[in-house]
C-alpha cells in the first residue's frame, strides 16, 4: 500500500460512510487499486456476508472476492465498541483486525478506512478510536456537520487527534446546503479552517436522493476535492 486514510467524524451519524463511500468509487473509476475497511461495525447482523457500511463501501470500491476482509469485527447492538463487547462478553478481536489490515495493505495500492463514531470512541479500555488510525499508520479526514454547533465539534475532534498524534488531511463538511440563509451554516466553512487550521477538502451538498453507491458517489463528485485529497494524503505519508 502506499496511501490511505483513516475517516473519522465529529459525531456517529454525520456522513463518514456517504463520504467514504463517494471518495472510494471516484479513486476506483481513476483507475486507483482501492481497498476499503470498516474494523468495527456495531450495530448489525451478525450472520450477513457484510453488514451496512461495509456493503457499501465493498460495493463502492467493486470488491468481489476479498469481502471477508472488509468488517473483521462486530457486534449486535448499536453501540459504542468497547460498550456492546461488554455486553456481549465478546472483546474487540485485535487479531482479526490485523489480519484484515495486513491482506488489504499487501493486496491494494489505497485503502479508506472508516471508524464507528467519532473520535475518542472508546474500543477497549484506554484504547479509543485515535488508538486504533495511530495503529494502523493512517492519516484521518474528519466529517463534519453544516450546522450551528460544528465549531465545537470539529476543533476538539482536531485538537484530540493532533494531542494523539495523528496527522490530519483535512475536513469534509456532509450536507451542505449552499442556498441556505442561515448565517451559521454560511460562515462555519471559513471559520472551521481558521479554528482548526485545516482545509475544508470538500462540502458535499444536502441530497435527498443516498442510497444507490452510484448516487453517493455523484453527490461526493459535486462537493469533493479529490485531487487535494489526494494531494494531502500523500504530504502525510
Ligand atoms: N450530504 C448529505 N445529504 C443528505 N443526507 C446525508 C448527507 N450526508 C449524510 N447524510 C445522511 O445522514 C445519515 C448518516 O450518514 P452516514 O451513514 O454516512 O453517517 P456515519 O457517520 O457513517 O454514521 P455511523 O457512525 O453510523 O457510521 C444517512 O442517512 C445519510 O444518508
Ligand atoms: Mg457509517
């Protein structure tokens, strides 16, 4: 592998996978050798070939024969890592993990990750989120959303992950409505790079239509930078 990141969000729910997925597809038609993994999905079922956000992104980024490796550890409930393997009495499986990294690293030239929630997302105990992009050698992309309330968000996910030492590409803003009249959505874009002291790599548009990986991928196209992503990317390696 030569390249890859780590997507984190600034909360569960603000568009890591649509991103993810719309990033992977548009690498695979550029003809790049594309790899994807979710480590941990909660939240699914236990029995299906792929759960949820792996399915999408195997489909996203055309995986046929290495599914396998895609989602090498989850749970039922959805819950929080470290949360629902209490639960289940089942701890997070490293060794599983690491396999799925090595054959994907040793297999594609590329590989997105996506993690469950947002950063500081606890996976075992003193071991969150961070912990794990750290392990795996990954630059993080953080997804934000529009919204009043984003700063916040966005600079402490920034802060946390600079305090871990993880390098950071950039921020993807998910649902953005550029017709908007409100003032906090209008300015955030701007603000959040001065916070943070980070690009915004792209501002993927508010669309009704997500559910088909070629709809995704078309509305990621609209709002997303993909050459300075690629650009950053590689700065990070
Ligand atoms: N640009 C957008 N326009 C409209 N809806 C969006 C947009 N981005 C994300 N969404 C919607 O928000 C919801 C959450 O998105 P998504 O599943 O990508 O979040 P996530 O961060 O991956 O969540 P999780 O923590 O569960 O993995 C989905 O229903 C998705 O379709
Ligand atoms: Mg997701």
């Amino acid at each position: 592998m030569r390249r890859g990141f780590f997507v984190t969000g600034t909360d569960t729910g603000v568009g890591k996978t649509i991103v993810a997925v719309g990033i992977a597809r548009l690498l695979y038609e550029r003809g790049i050798k594309v790899g994807v993994m979710k480590p941990i999905e909660t939240g699914c079922e236990l029995e299906a070939e792929l759960p949820h956000d792996g399915k999408l992104l195997a489909e996203a980024a055309r995986i046929e024969g290495d599914r396998k490796w895609v989602v090498p550890c989850r749970y039922a409930e959805p819950l929080a890592p470290l949360v629902a393997a209490r639960r289940e009495t089942r701890p997070v499986d490293f060794d599983a993990i690491q396999k799925s990294w090595a054959y994907l690293t040793g297999n594609y030239e590329f590989v997105i990750v996506e993690g469950a929630g947002g950063i500081s997302v606890p996976i075992r105990e003193n071991y969150t989120m961070a912990d794990l992009a750290l392990e795996l050698g990954l630059p993080i992309l953080i997804v934000s959303r529009p919204q009043l309330g984003t700063l916040n968000h966005t600079y402490l996910t920034a802060h946390y992950a600079r305090s871990k030492g993880l390098k950071i590409i950039g921020i993807v803003i998910s649902g953005f409505n550029s017709q908007t009249t409100d003032v906090a959505e209008q300015t955030n874009p701007e603000m959040l790079e001065e916070l943070c002291q980070l690009p915004v790599l792209g501002k993927v548009p508010l669309t009704a239509q997500l559910e088909t990986v070629e709809q995704i991928a078309e509305t990621v196209q609209k709002g997303v930078y993909i050459e300075s992503i690629i650009e950053r990317c590689d700065d990070c390696f």
